[in-house]
C-alpha cells in the first residue's frame, strides 16, 4: 500500500506543480497575517488595529521585492 500512496503523492505533486509557488505564496501571507494578528498585541492597541496589519505586511512585501530586485 505504502508505493502505491508514493506513486499517487509524486502524481498529485507533478499536477499541482503549476500553482505551488501561488499556493506558497498565499500560505506565507496568511503566516505573516496571523502572526500579526495574534502573536504582536502590542500593534493592535489603539484601535489601529488593521492599519499596523496593513503597514507590516506592505513593508514585509516591499522588503521582498527589494530582496529579489538586489539579491
């Protein structure tokens, strides 16, 4: 049973190939959302809650692209 759930694995990875990096790249923003959310309290006081969400996440994506541009 264990090669035939191999086989199936390497298959569905080879389909879903074309939007792992889409897929990644979502699950990477919804981390960086949740652990601002959640795990940083301190950003939420003030009721500027979603505007200190908003300001770590744009940051965080022009610090990537600035990585990827120069890097």
């Amino acid at each position: 049973m264990e090669p035939l759930a191999g086989i199936f694995g390497a298959a569905a990875v080879l389909l879903a190939k074309p939007i792992l990096p889409y897929a990644l790249a979502f699950a990477a923003g919804a981390m960086i959302f949740v652990v601002v959310e959640e795990v940083v309290p301190e950003s939420q006081r003030s009721g500027y809650g979603d505007l200190a969400t908003m300001g770590l996440m744009s940051g965080f994506t022009v610090m990537m692209v600035l990585d990827v541009a120069f890097g």
